[in-house]
C-alpha cells in the first residue's frame, strides 16, 4: 500500500483511535476536524498554519474559518478517499498545535 492508496475501513477505524479530534465525514471519504477560538485572528492563524502544512507536505487540505473557528478537512482527491497521507497530515498538524 502507498501513501496514496485509499484506506479501508478497518484501516480508517485504527487511524482515528490515535487521532485526537479528528471525525470521519458523512460520506467516509475525509476526515475533518473543526477547532474553535476566540475571535477571528486566532481562526486565520489556524487556517494559515494548515495551508503552511499542506504546502510542506504537498498535501493540501481544504480550510473553512470563520470568526470563532477553522475548520480543516483531509482527503485525497486524485485517489478518491482517504490515504495514509491524510492520516499523517492530520497527525502532524495536531503535534504542531499540542
């Protein structure tokens, strides 16, 4: 399996047991994680820090924020699901926000 092959679902399951905050989307195919703060500034620096993130990794997540909250969702398109770069993507903006 490569970075970039879709998880299953067993696979899924034991990524987000170590994946403090982070919640599987409706359809399956993303993980999400919504952070909230008080006030816009905090919410832009979030989502800047998530675009840095996606920038170092070659892996870009899709960022909602707004006054009080960002909102970061991981998935990979070109394979159609969720991927083992998603997983670490996520892992690694939780360590930078620990």
């Amino acid at each position: 399996m490569t970075e970039r092959t879709p998880l299953d679902t067993d696979d899924i399951a034991r990524a987000l047991e170590g994946l403090a905050g982070w919640s599987l989307t409706q359809e399956g195919r993303a993980i999400t994680r919504r952070f909230d703060f008080k006030g816009f500034a905090r919410a832009v620096e979030m989502a800047n820090l998530a675009a840095w993130l996606g920038n170092r990794h070659d892996h870009h997540p899709d960022i909602a924020f707004g006054w009080g909250y960002c909102a970061v969702t991981f998935t990979t398109h070109d394979a159609g699901g969720l991927t083992r770069a998603d997983i670490d993507c996520a892992a690694r903006l939780n360590a930078l926000v620990a």
